[in-house]
C-alpha cells in the first residue's frame, strides 16, 4: 500500500511515497495544497525530477489554482534503487499509480510526461483505463513516442548489437561498469549532447544540468530500461485519450523521438493538440520552458473547462 510522509514548507513539501513493492519515490509538492487541480510531471530516462525546474516554477506563478508534483522514478534522482527486473515501464506505469494515490486521492489531475516520463504516462493510461476521464483529465505527451522508438532517428541505435552487449557487461560486473562509466560520460559527452540538443548553441546552463543529470544516473538503472524502449508499443492508449483533453509537443530538431512520432500520436488521439517548437531539441523542457509551460497552461485550461461542463451536464 502506498503511504507519504511530507515535510511542509512554504514553498515545497517534500516527501517518500512507497511504492507497491516497497520502494521509496522521492516526491516534491509545489503550490498551494488545497489547490482545484493537480499537474504531475513525469521526467525522462537518466534525469531526475529537476529536469522540470524552470517549467515548474512558470507553471506554479502563473497558475495559483493548480498545484504542481514531480517525482523521481525508481532508480533515479532521490529515490531508492531497486531489483534490476522492476526497471521497465509497467512498473513505472504502477509506480506512478502509487504517486497518485498518495498525493492526489481525490481531486482532477494532468499528467504531462517527458521522453520516458512519456512513455510512462501512456503505459498508466493503458493499465488503468477506468481513471481516464474520470480522476484524469487531462494528458501532455512531451518528445516522446507510442512505438517504434528504434525505427528512427538515434533510437535506431537500440537495434545496435552492442547494446546487448553492454547490458550483459552490466549484468556481470555492474560495479566495474560503473566506474568505467565515469570516465565513458567524459568521452561520449559530445555524443550525448549532439543526441540532446544536435549542433544548436545551447545555455551552458542548460547542457551543465542535463550532464549532472545524466552522469548521477547509475549505470544499472541506465541500461536495464534500455530493452524495454526497443519493444515499447501504447498505441492502444492513443484512443483512450481521445476522451479527455490532450496535447503532443516535440521540438523540431528533436534527435532522439523526431517529431515524425509525435505528429503519429496526435493523428491518432481526436482533438488533440500538436505543439511542434522550432529549433527545440530532445531536452525541450529544459531549452524553452516557457513554451512548454505554456502548452501545459493550456491543457490546463482544456481541463477546467472539460471538468465545468461535465458538472453543468450533471446538474
């Protein structure tokens, strides 16, 4: 059973949500708690739930009615590590169902999930139907895909027999990888950047956060998820979606879900929104927060609205 324990301030609320399993999820709360609805943020593969910063506190000025959660995923950031089999998106999918129970029993939510967060967001919405629409209204889809990650761009590099390789090197001797894996984030820093944010000029800023990031990540969790985005298939979660108010948003110079995935997931959700940023990267949360904050605004919005006319009907 899921269970938090918060430390208030002012400003955040801090706290443990135990996962089904017994895993502790780092949470942080932002805003006011009593607020009409909930947006939960769901973060990327080897990042933590800073990557959502500067979004989080547009999100929380400029929107006082709602209150803003994020998360680290297992194995991520501030929560605990866990068995190596529990690293795969139907776990996320419960582990974010766990969240909510602890920190959103009651009351309307939007989840808007980055890359893995993404992914995350639609195994939910495949695995627990029967809260679409009713405790969720609202859904973000954010450089993310449905399916075929390894069918384009650099998650063609899934297909590699080297990642097999890689994953039994992590497999057989995890501690030494993770002291070579020091040393490789050094050499494959321009890899990784070219894969976040291609040749763009970027904020130092910007690429310092996204490497601390992915440099704290531990290597066991790094490459345990890495089988599961090779066979990752929630276009069944697409449909569901169409009943509630939905946004897809994708930077145009995105390397890693090129924005032929997001325009195939807007198609197939009725009424959604296509966000496409130009000259945005992967780490478009981190590039221009403010456009995403706003894309987020909206969806707000969107829900509010859904949420009066459903009671106008009612009564």
């Amino acid at each position: 059973m899921s269970n938090i324990s918060l430390i208030s301030s002012s400003v955040e609320r801090c706290g443990t949500v135990s996962a089904g399993d017994g895993v502790g999820l780092a949470v942080h709360e932002y805003g006011r708690p009593g607020a009409e609805l909930t947006i939960v943020l769901v973060h990327g593969h080897c990042l933590r739930s800073e990557s959502w910063t500067d979004v989080r506190d547009a999100l929380v000025r400029e929107h006082p009615r709602a209150r803003v959660v994020c998360y680290d995923h297992r194995g991520h950031g501030d929560s605990g590590v866990a068995p190596r089999h529990t690293y795969n998106l139907e776990q996320l999918g419960d582990d974010l169902h766990d969240v909510l129970e602890a920190v959103a029993p009651t009351g309307p939510v939007v989840l808007v999930g980055h890359s893995m967060g993404g992914m995350t967001v639609l195994t939910y919405v495949s695995r627990y139907r029967e809260e679409i629409g009713t405790r969720i209204v609202g859904v973000g889809l954010i450089a993310t895909a449905a399916r075929g990650l390894a069918d384009a761009g650099f998650g063609r590099l899934l297909r590699n027999p080297l990642i097999a390789v890689f994953q039994a090197s992590v497999r057989r001797a995890p501690r030494l990888m993770q002291r070579a894996k020091l040393l490789a984030c050094k050499v494959f820093a321009p890899v990784v950047r070219a894969a976040e944010f291609g040749d763009r000029t970027v904020d130092p800023r910007v690429l310092t956060l996204a490497r601390a990031m992915h440099n704290a990540t531990p290597i066991v969790t790094m490459a345990s998820f890495l089988g599961a985005f090779k066979a990752f298939d929630r276009t069944d979660a697409l449909a569901v979606l169409s009943g509630i108010p939905t946004f897809v948003l994708c930077g145009s110079a995105d390397l890693m879900t090129p924005p032929s995935h997001s325009i195939a997931m807007a198609a197939a959700v009725d009424y959604s929104d296509l966000v496409l940023i130009d000259g945005a990267g992967h780490s478009v949360i981190l590039e221009q927060p403010g456009q995403v904050a706003a894309a987020i605004g909206r969806l707000a919005a969107r829900a509010f609205d859904a949420e009066s006319a459903l009671f106008a009907s009612a009564a």
